[in-house]
C-alpha cells in the first residue's frame, strides 16, 4: 500500500505521516512547499523516534506547490497510490481576511489541481480524504451541533475556502464516482503545534506569568467555547475512516466528523493547562466576537456518526491536556515564536 500526503510537514499531517509508520507497512510520500504551516523540523523530530533504515526505505518528501497542477515529472516521481490524504492548506483566518485571494489559491485551486490529478493519474485510487473543518459550518447556537451534511455557513474567508474545496470533493464524487471522503475536525492540538494557535500559546503565558487572553462575548463574562481533541486521536480516526467497509449513504458523499468528547470553553481550557502546570492563571476576557471579524464565539460538531459506527477517542481531555503540557514543557523550543 503507498499513501500520497498533501502538506506532510503540517501540523497535522506529520502526526499522520508518524502515525502511518509505527502503525502500518505502507509507503509514505509527502507533497510540501514548506511556507508558514509546512516545517521540516517537525519531519526531523519526527523521524528521529524511527529506524533509519525503515525511514530511507518507506518514506519521501517531494517538494510541490499545488498552486501548479501536478506536471509529468512529479507524476513519474510519485509513481501510483493508493490512498491520497489531502490535508495541505491555510489556516490562519485573521490573514484570510487579510489576503482572500491566497487562500482562494491554495485551498481552492490547490485542491482542484490534486483532483485533477487522482482522476487523471491514479484510476485504482482506493480512498481520497480531503480534511476540512467545522468553520465551514460558521457559528454554533448554544444547544446546536452540526451533523456531517448540514448546511455551510462561512463566516470568513478562511472557512470560504474550505467550504468550496469541500463542494469541489463533492462534485468530483458525483460526477466521477471517485472515492472521496470529507473529514470535519474541531481544534486539534498536540505536538509541535505553530506557537501561535491556542493551547501552545496559552502554555507559553502560564510559563511566563502572562496575562492570557480569553476570547468571548460582547459582555466578557462569556468565553468562546469548543471541542477540542488530541491530534493522535485524529489520526486514529482516520484510520477507522479508511478501514470501514462499505459504509455509504444514497446520493451524498461521504463525510464525517472527529469531534473531542467534551466541550469546554477557552476560559476552562486555560484552568486545565494552568492546573497541569501547578501555576495560577491570570487571564483578561476580550470582546473579540464581535469587534474582530470572521471570529465565532462558538462552534460546536455533532460525533454521533463515527462513535455509532464504533469510533470515539479513548482518553478525557484533562489527560490529552497533561501529556501535551509535559511534552511541550520538555521541548520548549517549539514554544518560540
């Protein structure tokens, strides 16, 4: 078996290149163009925790922008796939509204490009998996938690972008009868996560006896609030995802949300992280929901499809939350901005 990883040196991606290794005998090829998201630290920390040998044997990087669609020379290079996990993509929503256009580029374009090319090229594919995100489904109600197939509503161009590269996936399910499969994840968090997203942030205050900023309403007595989950727990279920035996719904294409077990707000999130680290918190709650555009107090994903069909993460976040602050504590390094 040989998987194609769009973005291997993300954050989330590299989780699933080490998850793949340890887990499977597959051969692993990665598509990078290493900017912002993409860092080839992390394949380097990565595969030092592997057989040399085993790495020079079962793995590649090969460096591509998916701006460009996929030429002759990279075709030969990569050679014929199984599996294709497209996970290369931007993410930071404030410079989404900074630079619509990019995002439209890489996430839109980019995706379209690698359709492309698993119609064009790989005509035995046996899965594509294109990750998503719940932004595209905008602001949750208190009390609401979208299912897989319920209406986008973007709230920034960020969530645009993946909302349309989740409708190209669909489209080409449709039109081409490929094997696609859409994943919606909430917040993921682990090792070696960019210093600038949530938790590392917040681990890196408490450390420094910093006041951390707690997103929430336009009152700051209500904090923002999400499902976070571990990212060794998405790539577990991924791996369900692609084991699953004819599973289908009539007329849809496949879609399905990894979802943490709890929802707690950003306010009980820091507790957590300040209690693992056995520091007070100081924090200050800001009104950014409704003085910052594109950001969303709340959202909120429904898991019931994947834990009926026998998937759910297997350990409470406190304890997620106490191996990610011992890990990040000892590797200080991946806490500088």
């Amino acid at each position: 078996m040989k998987v194609l990883i769009t973005g291997g040196s993300g954050f989330i991606a590299h989780h699933v290149v080490d998850h793949l290794l340890k887990h499977t005998d597959w051969d692993i090829v990665t598509l990078d163009r290493l900017d912002l998201s993409g860092n080839l630290n992390r394949i380097h920390d990565m595969v030092s925790n592997h057989d040399p040998k085993e790495i020079a044997r079962r793995f590649r990087v090969i460096f591509h922008d998916l701006k460009a669609e996929i030429n002759g020379q990279l075709i030969g290079d990569i050679g014929k796939v199984d599996i294709i996990l497209h996970l290369a993509a931007q993410s930071h929503v404030d410079r989404s509204i900074q630079n619509p256009m990019a995002f439209l580029q890489d996430n839109v374009v980019g995706t379209v490009n690698l359709l492309e090319y698993a119609r064009l090229y790989q005509p035995d594919l046996k899965h594509f998996v294109y990750f998503s995100t719940d932004e595209i489904f905008g602001v949750a109600p208190e009390g609401i938690a979208y299912k897989e197939h319920d209406r986008y509503n973007s709230t920034n161009p960020y969530s645009a972008s993946k909302a349309a590269g989740s409708e190209f996936c669909v489209a080409y399910e449709n039109t081409y009868k490929m094997p696609i499969s859409i994943t919606h994840t909430m917040n993921v968090f682990g090792e070696r996560q960019h210093p600038e997203k949530y938790l590392p942030n917040t681990i890196r205050k408490i450390r420094d006896d910093e006041t951390v900023i707690i997103h929430s309403d336009s009152t700051c007595t209500v904090p923002g609030s999400r499902m976070y989950i571990d990212v060794r727990d998405v790539c577990e279920a991924l791996m369900f995802i692609l084991n699953l035996k004819d599973y289908k719904i009539e007329g849809y294409c496949p879609k399905f949300n990894i979802v943490g077990i709890e929802e707690v707000n950003n306010l009980e999130l820091a507790h957590l992280v300040a209690s693992s680290m056995n520091k007070p918190l100081k924090h200050k709650m800001v009104d950014f929901h409704s003085t910052r555009p594109g950001h969303d107090l709340r959202y909120a994903l429904d898991g019931g499809l994947l834990e009926s069909l026998g998937w759910k993460p297997k350990l409470k976040l406190s304890e997620r939350i106490d191996e990610v602050v011992s890990w990040t504590l000892k590797n200080e390094r991946w806490l500088l901005q």
